[in-house]
C-alpha cells in the first residue's frame, strides 16, 4: 500500500521550470495570461508557450518585465526573483557595493570567523575587497583590514611579501583562483576596471599573462610569520562561496587553520 501511494505522489512532482514557477507566480496573485501579457507588453500566447516550456530561455528584458508586473501586483521575494532568472538560465548581473555585501552578513555569521581560536579567516568579495576578518587575521596580516583590498595588499604592500613566507604560491594562485572566478560573471563591467587598477604591479601582469586558472577551494599549505613572535606559522587554508540570495558568486571566505610546522630543514611543500 505504501509503494503504491509513493507512486501516486511521485506523479504529482515535477522539475522546477521556468514555465511552471511564472505559473505559480501568477496564479499566486490571481493574474491572468491576458493582463500578465498586456502589462509585460507580450502576447498572451507568448504567456502560454513560457508556461508549458515551449520556451524556455526567454530574453533578459523580457523576464524582468515580467518580474516587474508581477511585482506591481505583489511585491516578488528577492529568493523567488532569483530562482526565476535561475531557471531562466539568466545570472544575477548586478553589481553589488562593498556596503551592500558587507550588510548581508549577519552577526551569527561574523561571530563564526571567531569561533576556532587562532583562526585566520575573514570574508571577501568576487574583487578581492575585505568585509570581515577574524581577531587573528588581524593580527597575522598587519596592514590589511576591513575595507581594504587583498590584491592591491598582496602585491602592493612590502608587509605582505615579509609577513606571507610562500608570497609566491600564494600570488599565483590568488591570481589564477581571479581569473576563474571572472570568467564565471560572463560580461560584467567590474574586471576590467578591477585589471586597470592592478595593472601597475608588474608581478600581477606576469602571473595573469600566463594564463593559469584554478577553481580549487583548497591552497596549498602556506608560512607566515608571525607578527609577535617572528617565527614561522603553517596554516591550511581553505577558500569557498557563501550563498548569497541577491548577490550570487559575490561573498566568499577564508579559513586558514594552524598545522604543524616541518622541523628545521624540511621544505614545505
């Protein structure tokens, strides 16, 4: 009896499409396909054909047309706006500031970069600006804080090449972690004036010309030392993407946990 019920269900449930959510939309503010259309300025059967996947990529300006109508009637959350241009196959293309990413992490979430003492982690964005850092990022990369920009310190302050003793795996896979990452925003403004900037630091063209990309979340061990005592630290460091409904692809984080550094005279590899 069980099976049979769960066969019965499972043939109510359907994939998320485009079609069906702007049907639920709609039919959640008693709309119909006339005044939908009408409002959007497309056809009703245009309507009909989005609705029963006929089509089912429809263009940008189109489906914000019709997030606008929708939202004249009520106001769209911003998660339902995002899994509609999700379902779209259309990216969020928005570019947020520092201010507005820097508001979207919550106090629960800043109390975490705290949580493993002598952590140093913090969270930063798709450009490399800082939004939060732990008590002991703060400490182990002096010159670096909230507001500032981890590329223009990586490769434009002398403290980082004293403090980071593998500055060099660090820079190139920094670099080729920047170019993967750009190359997941399609076309969008920001690169290219973000390359401008960087573009005075001849380390930065080097690496960047020779066109190495990475998408891994994990660097390589890395030594800093540090700051009270000079002496060498190996952390492990660990970089992944925080979920942001409106922003998606912006808010990041880093989290480098102590290791046991090698004895005299074995290499960190």
């Amino acid at each position: 009896m069980n099976q049979l019920t769960r066969s019965r269900d499972s043939e109510l449930l359907t994939l998320p499409t485009f079609g069906n959510f702007l049907r639920w939309l709609r039919d959640e503010r008693r709309m119909s396909r006339e005044r939908l259309a009408m409002s959007a300025g497309v056809s009703a059967s245009y309507i009909t054909h989005l609705e029963w996947g006929d089509r089912d990529h429809p263009a940008r300006a189109v489906v914000e047309s019709l997030v606008d109508c929708l939202g004249r009637a009520r106001a769209l959350t911003m998660t339902e706006r995002r899994h509609l241009f999700d379902l779209a196959g259309l990216p969020i293309t928005a570019t947020p500031t520092v201010d507005q990413l820097r508001a979207r992490i919550s106090d629960d979430a800043l109390r975490i970069l705290d949580a493993h003492r002598g952590g140093v982690a913090g969270y930063f964005d798709a450009r490399g600006n800082i939004l939060a850092l732990s008590t002991a990022a703060r400490s182990m990369l002096p010159g670096l804080g909230v507001g500032d920009n981890g590329l223009h310190w990586l490769f434009g302050n002398e403290i980082a090449r004293q403090v980071l003793l593998d500055w060099d795996c660090v820079a190139a896979a920094t670099v080729s972690g920047l170019r993967g990452r750009i190359g997941t925003f399609g076309h969008a403004d920001w690169p290219e004036q973000l390359l401008d900037e960087l573009a005075v630091y001849p380390e930065f063209c080097s690496i960047w010309n020779a066109c190495e990309v990475t998408f891994t979340s994990e660097l390589p061990p890395i030594r800093l030392r540090e700051s009270t005592t000079a002496l060498p630290v190996g952390l492990s460091v660990q970089v992944f993407d925080v979920d942001v409904v409106d922003y998606p692809g912006w808010l990041r984080a880093f989290v480098g946990t102590r290791r046991d550094f090698p004895a005299a005279g074995v290499s960190v590899r």
